[in-house]
C-alpha cells in the first residue's frame, strides 16, 4: 500500500507473485514474494492487506493471542517464544503499535528494544523479521533508519527479497529525508518489485532528489512502477504525472495491460481518479468529466465526481 503512512494505510501496509493476486495462501500465513510486476494498489493499501490476511489466518488456527498483553509481552514473547509464536506475537505487536496507545510507547528505551530483537531476528522464521519490520514502521522512529536501510539494501541475514520491500516502504513511512541515501539507488536497481515499493516510499520524501527519481521511474519499462512513481507524484501535485495517469485512466489501455483481471484494473483506474484533481493539467480534468458523466461504473463516476469537487481540481 495512500499516502505514505504504514498506519494510513499505504501501509503502508503488505504482496503477490506475478500473478498479480494478492492474497496467499491461509496455509503459509504469510505473503508471497513480491514478482515482478505486481499491482501498485498492494502497496498503497499494503498495512490494510496485511492485517487482514493474519487475522484471516488467526481465526482459522484459533491462534489469535490473549487479551490483555503489551507490547513488552510480546517482545518477551518474540525473544523466547516457540517457532509458530515468535511471529505471531511479532504480528500481534505490529497491531498493537498500529493503535499508538501501549504504555511502552512513552518510554525511550522500547524502540531501541524492538531494535535489538529485530537484530536477533536475523536468522529467525522471516514472517518474525518481516512483521518486525511494520511495528518499527509504525513506531516512526528515526533510530529505526540505520537497521532499516541495511535491510532495504539486502544487506547481512534476514534481508530475503520480501523483506528489503517491507523495509523500503518502513523507511517512507518514518518519513525521515535522511532515508533518501539509501533509497535513491534503489530506484534504478533490477527487481521491480523493489523499485515500486521505493516509488511508494519516495512519495513520503519529497525532496528535489526524490522528484529526480520519481520523474525518471515515470519511464521504467515495468508499467506498474510507472504507476507507482505517478501516484507518488501527483499527491504532491505534480504535472510530470498526468501523461501516466491518462494512461491509468483510460479503460482500453487498461485492458491491454497483461496479468490484470477486471476488479485489478478497475482499482488502478480509481487509485489514478482519486488524485487526478490534484494535478494542474487540463487532459485530466476533461479526463474526470468523461469519466463522471459515463464510465460503465457507478464506483469511477462518483469517484470522479469527488474528485471534481475538490478546490482547485
């Protein structure tokens, strides 16, 4: 997963293989690799698609832990749990986080805590490293930047491909302007999962040098990155993102994008709506028109017609 906060869910929250589905199995209790290409609304929506896959799998293993534990419970828990409660009381302690009311967050010494297990987990089962990953996004504690960039860079254990995704889009949801050295080069690495989760991320940060690289991302040969960076872009307003949003809203484009069923491209197509006002470009705003006065869908014509509404759309 819109905006550029795991908790607002982008998050971020969570993934799919090339498939483009979305949702993993109830067995693995956990997301698939991330494939090249992959839909851009898994990241925008990516906290809300999390949650909802674990506390699917909790109510099918009967697994969903005790009322009445706190954050340090589930560290403790993390620390010297069993396999299977190891990542769930990592996943507990991401929910938990989510709210921001556990009394451990007024203590200065609980990031630097989690820190030291999400260190520890390096070797452990991934799903504990990768649900790590959400709480300390969700804390938006800058301390976090140094471990997280190590992972987002693939570097040392615990960095399998998932998990430098989950790191990328932590590091856009703390929202620090110092991530950006680490995420830059990203931008124009080889997996394309990877490079739309930082197209995400970068969105958080806007900056002269992440508006380089957006732009840049507009032409990567993966058209769902392109979808990303121009998301990415025109919350901020910018006009570098109408000509692929054009693209996104425009249904025969979006049928001959390959590896999307109907509902897939239906939500790219409102993702694009939804912040189309937001771009000084006239194409766009006639774009929103047509859209309002006679898309085949009732859910694009209203969305168009909020979209309208907006001051200065």
């Amino acid at each position: 997963m819109s905006g550029t906060d795991l908790a607002h869910e982008p998050l971020p929250e969570p993934a799919a293989a090339t498939s483009t589905d979305a949702t993993p199995p109830a067995e693995d209790a956990e997301p698939r690799r991330l494939g090249t290409p992959f839909l851009v609304l898994q990241f925008f929506l990516f906290p809300l698609a999390i949650v909802a896959v674990c506390v699917a799998v909790f109510i099918v293993f009967g697994l969903i832990a005790g009322e009445g534990k706190g954050a340090r419970d589930y560290l403790d828990d993390i620390r010297s749990g069993g396999a299977n409660r190891r990542w769930q009381a990592a996943f507990e302690l991401s929910k938990l986080l989510q709210a921001g009311k556990d009394k451990a967050l007024a203590d200065p010494r609980f990031v630097p805590e989690v820190l030291d297990v999400y260190k520890t987990a390096a070797n452990d089962d991934p799903r504990v490293r990768r649900y790590l990953t959400l709480a300390l996004a969700r804390l938006h504690d800058p301390r976090a930047l140094p471990e997280l960039e190590r992972v987002a860079r693939g570097e040392g254990g615990g960095s399998d491909a998932e998990t430098q995704i989950y790191a990328v889009l932590a590091l856009g949801a703390i929202g620090d302007p110092a991530a950006l050295p680490a995420l830059l080069p990203l931008a124009a690495g080889p997996d394309a999962g990877l490079r739309k989760a930082v197209a995400h991320a970068l969105g958080s940060l806007p900056s002269d040098e992440s508006r380089a690289a957006l732009t840049t991302m507009l032409n990567d040969p993966v058209e769902d990155v392109r979808w990303n960076a121009a998301l990415s872009l025109a919350r901020r307003g910018d006009p570098a993102a109408a000509p692929v949003l054009l693209t996104m809203m425009d249904r025969a484009h979006m049928a001959s994008v390959p590896g999307l069923n109907d509902q897939q491209r239906e939500e790219a197509l409102l993702e694009a709506v939804r912040v189309a006002w937001a771009v000084p470009d006239p194409a766009l705003r006639d774009t929103l028109q047509r859209l309002r006065a006679a898309d085949p869908s009732l859910q694009v014509r209203e969305a168009a017609a909020a979209a309208l509404e907006q001051p200065g759309s």
